[in-house]
C-alpha cells in the first residue's frame, strides 16, 4: 500500500481522506449491491462519489483500485468490470455507434462449499435457478431468441408470462426484467416483417467465462438425465 500512499501524497489527499474516500466505496458498493439485487455498479457513479468534494484527475482511479483490494482482502469479494455495450446488430456483431460504460459487479471468492454454508441467501435460490433456465434457453437458441418463443419455452416450465401473482415469483414479466437490470440479459426492439418484436439476447454478465462453464455443466447434466430417462 506504500505505493498508494505516495501517489496520494503527491496528489495532495492526505491519509485520512484517502481512506475515508476508500471506506465510502466500499459501503456504496456493498450496500448497493445489496439494495438491488446485484445489478452492475456504474463506475460514473463511483467517479461522481469521489469527486464530489476533490477535482485531482487521477483520484478516482487510485481510490476505486483500492477498495476493489480491501473488498476482496476483507469480505472475499473480487469487485469485478464488466464492459457494457449495446445489443448485436443483424449481422450478430456488438454495435459500435454507442459507447460502452464500464460497470461493477461483486463476485464471492471464497470457495463454493463455504459460500454456500453461510454466506448464501436460501430465500433467493429460485432467482438463481431461473436465471440459469433463462440463460440456457437463450444459449442454446444461438445466443438470441424472440420474447414470444422466450415464454413460449418458459410456458412449457410453468411460467407464463401473464401471470402476477405466481407462487413463487410474482409477477413473472417483472421477474424476467431483473435479468436485463443485472445485465444477463439484454433487449431490443426490432421490425420484422410481422411487426415489432422484442428481441432477448445474452449480456455481458451471462458471456462471463465463470457463468458459461456452469452453463455448460448445466446443460449437460440435462441433456444426460434426458437420455437416462429415455433409456429407461
């Protein structure tokens, strides 16, 4: 940390603001985190944290690299960016007319059996698996499908997508919407000869490395109890 202790110096923040600006991330970022659910961190909005009271360009940067070391060092979590970009275009390419803004999201560390034993929520395990459903569906349609053979998919599971009282998830249009707010997905609005449809497509988030080995695991374990079933 001596390095970082210098670079303020000659920035002119002195110990104890630099660790008061470190300490106000770090909260933003867990409480946010906790607040909605996991959806990704604009680093706009931790720059805006910072800089409210200091005008020293490099701040931020320094400020935001150390409590993504102390996030990880004390509560086990790698404060992780992701690149945000806009939906493919008809050719299957990222757009490149809007600007991407990179964000944050927390990933535990520690490893699974630990995480699970005492810092997983078991109340929210059903968010987990439908995103994991979702996602799936999604994958195994190339990575795009159209809202209507999204639920056509989802119906076959039990879920419709008119439903707002369901047992388990309420209402299911809001449930499938936090998966774009946390960045597993990503939507649009295309014409198509039949009209406007809206059109699902995998985010950053889903493309994760971590998230598409399991996915991969996921889909396998299916296809097996499939084929043992069938056997059978």
């Amino acid at each position: 940390m001596s390095s970082y202790n210098e670079e303020y110096t000659q920035i002119g923040v002195s110990q104890e603001e630099k660790d008061k600006l470190v300490g106000e991330v770090i909260r933003y970022v867990l409480f946010k985190t906790h607040q909605t659910s996991g959806c990704p961190i604009k680093r706009e909005d931790l720059t805006q944290l910072i800089t409210k009271n200091y005008r020293q360009r490099s701040l931020p940067a320094l400020v935001i690299n150390e409590a993504r070391e102390k996030i990880c060092s004390i509560f086990g979590y790698e404060m992780k960016e992701i690149q945000r970009s806009r939906p493919s275009n008809k050719q299957g390419r990222p757009s490149q007319s809007a600007a991407e803004t990179k964000s944050y999201i927390i990933v535990s560390k520690l490893p699974p059996e630990i995480y699970s034993k005492y810092i997983e929520d078991k109340e929210s395990s059903h968010m987990t698996g439908f995103t994991f459903v979702v996602i799936s569906i999604v994958h195994l349609a190339g990575g795009k499908i159209s809202e209507e053979n999204l639920w056509h998919h989802l119906r076959r599971l039990g879920l419709n997508e008119s439903d707002e009282s369901h047992a388990v998830f309420g209402n299911t249009k809001l449930t499938l919407e936090i998966l774009v707010q946390q960045r597993y997905l990503q939507k649009e609005k295309v014409n198509c000869p039949e009209g406007n449809t809206m059109m699902y497509e995998l985010a950053e988030r889903a493309l994760d490395e971590s998230i598409t080995e399991k996915l991969k695991d996921y889909i396998a374990q299916v296809v097996s109890n499939d084929t043992a079933v069938e056997d059978n």
